[in-house]
C-alpha cells in the first residue's frame, strides 16, 4: 500500500517536472519553423520579448501587416495572440479594422491548452 502510495507520488512529480518542458516542446513544434525564440529573425520576426511589445515593432524585420495598420498598432497580449494563432488572416483584418489587411504569417489554428501553453511560454521569453 505504501509502495503505490510512494510510487504514484513520484509519477505526479515527474509530471509537474515534465510540464514546462512540454509546453516548450508544443511551443517550439507549433512556431519554431518560422520564428526564433531569441531576437533573431528568421521567416518571422524573433519572438523573445513579443509578450507586451507593440505589433509589428520588431528591429530588423520586414512585415507585411504593419501597412494597414492605420491609427495606433496593437500590443501583443493574451487577447491578442489568442487570436492570432488561431487564425492571424482573420485576426489582422480585425486588429486593423481594415478587412484588405494581410499578413505572411498563414493560420496555425492553434487554440484551447495548446494556445495557454504557448502563451505561457511567450510571456517567459525575456
Ligand atoms: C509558416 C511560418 C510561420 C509559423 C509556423 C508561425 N509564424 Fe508567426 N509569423 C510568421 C511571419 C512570416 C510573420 C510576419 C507577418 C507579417 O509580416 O505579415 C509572423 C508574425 C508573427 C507575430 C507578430 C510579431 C510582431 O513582431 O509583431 C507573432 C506574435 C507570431 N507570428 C506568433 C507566432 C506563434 C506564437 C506561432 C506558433 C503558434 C507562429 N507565429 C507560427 C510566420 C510564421
């Protein structure tokens, strides 16, 4: 009895352990193809410090979406990001207000603990 008891306690400890490394792993497989995590960038602007940073910002980059932007850009919160990696094609037409607004960055269709574990990982890169 014991045995189980100390057995399932250690299996819960190796997933509390496993998890952030989980949400690094969902986080790298989701963006990773495209986006760096550190101020690099590659297809996508890097994404270190894109927590709170004002759209379309990024040093270096060349984007597509910033043109449409009329009046004052959005910052990237949870709201914000939600939306984006669900489907960045609708979100930039509603962040924009324009419905012409595009952007390079194709839907990833990433929503529910998927998305959380992302956020939650984007907030952390500073
Ligand atoms: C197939 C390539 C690709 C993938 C995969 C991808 N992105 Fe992007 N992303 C882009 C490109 C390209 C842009 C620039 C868009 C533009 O200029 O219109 C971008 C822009 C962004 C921006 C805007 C950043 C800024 O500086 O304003 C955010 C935020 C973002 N991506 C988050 C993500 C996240 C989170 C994921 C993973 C769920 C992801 N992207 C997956 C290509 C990709």
């Amino acid at each position: 009895m014991k045995k189980t008891v100390m057995i399932a306690s250690v299996a819960a400890m190796l997933v509390s352990v496993s998890l952030p490394v989980a949400a690094h792993a969902g986080a790298e497989s989701r963006c990773k193809s495209c986006h760096s995590f550190t101020d690099k960038n590659k297809n996508g602007p890097g994404l270190k410090g894109v927590f709170g940073r004002t759209a379309g910002t990024h040093a270096g980059y060349k984007y597509k979406f910033t043109k449409y932007i009329k009046g004052e850009p959005w910052v990237w919160d949870e709201e914000h990001l939600r939306a984006w990696m669900l489907d960045s094609r609708k979100a930039v037409k509603k962040f924009t207000g324009n419905p012409k607004a595009k952007t390079k960055m194709g839907p990833q269709h990433v929503k529910g603990a998927k998305a959380d574990e992302i956020i939650a990982f984007l907030k952390g890169l500073k």
